[in-house]
C-alpha cells in the first residue's frame, strides 16, 4: 500500500524498502518524542497515532 | 516416391499447361501463314491469269478466232515449263483443244479446283459458242501446305518432348525441395526439435520459405526449452521447502503449543515463498505471451529512473551500497512503466544482494537516433562470463548451493520485460563488476 502511493510501485520487492524508509521516518520525526507517532501495527504494516 | 509421385506435381502440371500453350499458339501462327500465303498467292494468279485473258482477247478481237488459237499454241510451246497457265478453247460442240480440260457450261467466269487440283480457271465466252479458258495450278502452294503441316508435326513432337524433359526436371528439383522441408518438419514433429531445412541461398521462394520455418523451428525450440526448464525448476525449487513445510507440520504435532508460533510462523514464510515464486512465474509467462504489449504508453525514463534511484538509495545506504545517477539523456520509450519500474528493482536488488559492501551501482541513459541504452552498473564481483547467459534464464543461480532466498527468477523476468519491449538485456564486464545493458531499439518496430 506505501510502496503503490508513495511511489506508483505494483511489485513486491525482495528488499524490506517500507522498513528502511520508515524507520528513516522515525529517526526524523519521533526520535526525541514520545508518545511515537508511526506505531508498527505487527503482521499488517504501519499507522499514524497521535494519541499512542 | 519421387518418380510415382511426379505427375501430379504443381510444377508439372505447370509445364505441361505451357506446353498446350505453346503448341496451340505454333498451331495459330501456322494457319495464319497458310491463309495470308493463300490468299497472296491467290491474288497473284487472278491477276496473272486477267493479264493473260486480256491479252488474248485483245488478239481474238483484232484479228480473229484463228489467230486467237495460234497466238495460244505459241504460248504453250515457249513457256512449256511446269508454272504455266494452262489453256483450253471449247467449240460450240463441247470440243476441248489445248490442255486436257473438262467441258464447261454456263455461267462462265471464275471456277476453282477444276479436275480435283487446287486451279483457278477464268472462262470467257467468246463469240459464236466458242470458250476461252485459261488457268493456273497453285501446285507451290500445295506444297508449302505440306512443309508446314510437316514442320507442325516435328515442332510439336519437340515441344512435347523437351516439355516433358523439362517438366520432370523442373519438378524433381521443386520436388526435392519440398521433400527437405518436408523432412524436416517430419523430423521435428517426433521430437528432434534442433533440425533445420537446409537453404540453398538462391534466394529463391523455397529459401524465403524455409528461413520463414526456420525461425518458426527456432522460436518452438526456444519456448519448449523453457517450458522444460521451468517445470524442471519448479520440481526443484519448490521440492525442498514443500518437505520443510511438512516437516515443520509434523514437529507441530507432536510439539507444546508454546512452540507452535514459531513452527506456525516458518511455515507461513515458506507458503510465502512458494506462492511468491509461483505468482513470479506467472508474471513470467504473461510477459512471454507479449500480451501485455497493447498497454503501452510512452513512459519517461529520466522521472523513472531518478524515482527508481530516489526508492532504493537509503535500502542501499543500510546496506552499505550507493546508488547514483550518472549522465541521463532525456527519453521517452513506449512501454509499461510498472513493468520498467520491476525490472529496474529486479536489477537494483540483484546488486544489492551480490554485490556486497561498499559498492557504488550506477545508472546512466544514453540517447542514439534510433535508440535508447539504459545502463545499470556496479563494481561488484559480477558475473563470469561463461555464466552469464544462463543466469537470464529461469530458476538459475550464480551459486546453486547458496543463496537459498530469492526465487531466481529476477534476471529471468527483467530479460522477459526487456524482450517485451523489444530491448535486450545484455550482461557485460564493468571491469570489475557487473554491467546491465539495456538496448531499447526506438525507430522501426519490427515486432
């Protein structure tokens, strides 16, 4: 789902390319606060939750 | 079966439709110079023989029926030669004098094929009851009628015979012909599938026709090969995680729930990778079926390229590889840019996985008249160069024993894309590493 809206992807790649750049994402945005805002939702993908 | 089979040959039947032809035109031109020579010849005696008529005449008028038969007998004497006109003069009593001649009666005038022979005769009454007859045999033209018709015969026998000849040359050869590619195609039918028709190189239909089946043999041979070697690498490939997955099922049965999870969560990554090389050899066979070519639309390759860059680079920076752009031509190709996309990332994380650390992977777009080239290079170990053709193909691995992830089937389905859209993928030597070529022909779409 990332992979299609961020960048029009209709492949899986073999990589784990959603993680790197999801964690990238953190390291910018929610390193020095707390509650984090992008929670890993495990076995499905990634949600934006400012209440945490 | 060559000789039984001669007569209802295409070609024979051919030779012998020009031989009718041919005879029946000889036959043509022959009854056109015998009626042109007839009535010539014809013309010649009527005139002749008025000439002679008047003159005579002329003579009877002046001085009488006793010079008139003098004047005659003085004719046949000095022309007594086989071409003279023949003379007779009828008294009232039917008496005939001169040449043996027939009585003749009224209506005088103009009489042919007096006697049986093929004569003119001008008869002219003249005064008294006396008739004047002169004529002319047209005994030349009897025997012109008789070469001819003897040249016909000789002619047609000839033309039948060479035609014949001809004929049954002309058809073994074609016959031979159509015999090797007959063969072949026999050949290939019950399974020897590297046979090829052998050309002549005259550049003749049968060659034409032959190449034609030739890359038709080609193309058959190519795709049962693959169809071979994929069903042999799907046996193999999907032989060992299927057993590990049965196996893991087993230890589940036997094992505390606790333990469960983790057996649960091996076989759902190995179900993964089964239905993923499943889902990759679809893909590929779609993308052989060049169905998918109707959807193309012109796909910018710099935006594609500089996106495709843009996706990998921190993956990349992770794994110790840099990806770079180096000098992008602007270009547009007709294509499907979610396919391009795959096949950029199936290239990227090929270099990504072998390439190891510290490398620097490159992409370069060059702009010809009549082409784009889409490099993609590395600084890795790269390929050896005997190997390399055959990584291009399904279910191979540089390293069979290793490298247990991945399907091995990048490579396969990037040349696949390629070949979709007319390009080639090439592997090269980027001194060192390894380099992608990708040659996209713009100009004449031959395909």
């Amino acid at each position: 789902m990332l992979l299609e809206g961020v960048w029009d992807f209709h492949f899986d790649p073999k990589t784990n390319m959603v993680d790197t750049h999801i964690s990238r994402l953190r390291a910018k945005v929610d390193r020095e606060f707390s509650p984090q805002l992008i929670q890993t939702v495990r076995g499905s993908g990634y949600v934006i939750d400012a209440l945490g | 079966m060559l000789s039984a089979n001669l007569f209802p040959t295409a070609s024979f039947r051919l030779v012998a439709l020009y031989l009718t032809l041919f005879i029946a035109s000889i036959g043509v031109l022959a009854a056109l110079l015998v009626f042109q020579l007839r009535a010539a010849m014809e013309g010649e005696a009527q005139t002749e023989i008025t000439n002679e008529m008047n003159l005579l005449l002329f003579e009877y008028h002046e001085d009488g029926l006793e010079e008139l038969l003098e004047e005659t007998e003085e004719r046949i004497e000095k022309n007594n030669i086989q071409q003279r006109l023949i003379y007779m003069v009828q008294n009232p009593a039917g008496r005939v004098i001169f040449d043996p001649v027939a009585p003749v009666s009224r209506p005088f005038g103009w009489r042919r094929n007096i006697g049986g022979g093929d004569i003119h005769f001008l008869f002219t009454e003249l005064d008294n009851g006396y008739v004047l007859g002169i004529g002319k045999e047209l005994s030349a033209l009897a025997d012109f009628e008789r070469a001819i018709g003897k040249a016909l015969i000789w002619t047609v026998g000839a033309a039948l015979l060479i035609g014949l000849a001809g004929g049954t040359i002309l058809s073994r050869r074609t016959l031979a012909r159509v015999e090797a590619i007959n063969r072949t195609a026999q050949a290939i039918g019950v399974g020897r599938l590297s046979q090829r028709i052998e050309l002549q190189h005259t550049g003749d239909e049968f060659d034409d026709l032959s190449q034609t089946l030739n890359r038709m043999f080609d193309r058959i041979e190519h795709l049962v090969a693959n169809v071979r070697q994929v069903s042999t690498g799907i046996a193999h490939d999907l032989r060992t995680p299927l057993a590990r997955l049965r196996h893991r099922l087993e230890n589940l049965r036997d094992q505390q729930p606790l333990d469960a999870q983790d057996a649960i969560n091996g076989s759902l990554a190995e179900l993964d990778r089964i239905l993923e090389t499943f889902a990759a050899l679809l893909r590929l066979s779609e993308l052989e079926a060049g169905t998918l070519r109707s959807g193309f639309q012109a796909v910018d390759m710099v935006a594609l390229v500089q996106q495709m860059v843009e996706a990998y680079q921190p993956l990349g920076e992770d794994l110790g590889t840099r990806f770079q752009t180096g000098h992008l031509d602007a270009a547009t190709i007709p294509g499907d840019s979610h396919l391009l996309q795959q096949l950029i990332a199936n290239l990227f994380e090929n270099a990504l996985q072998h390439a190891g650390r510290d490398r620097i992977v490159e992409v370069i777009i060059r702009r010809d008249p009549d082409r784009v080239l889409l490099l993609i290079a590395d600084n890795g170990p790269g390929i050896p160069e005997r190997e390399r053709a055959r990584m291009l193909k399904p279910f191979q691995r540089l390293d069979p024993s290793q490298s247990p992830d991945g399907s091995g089937l990048g490579l396969a389905l990037a040349a696949a894309i390629a070949q979709l859209h007319g390009a080639e993928l090439r592997l090269s030597d980027n001194h060192p590493g390894l380099r992608c070529e990708l040659d996209f022909t713009t100009q004449s779409d031959s395909r």
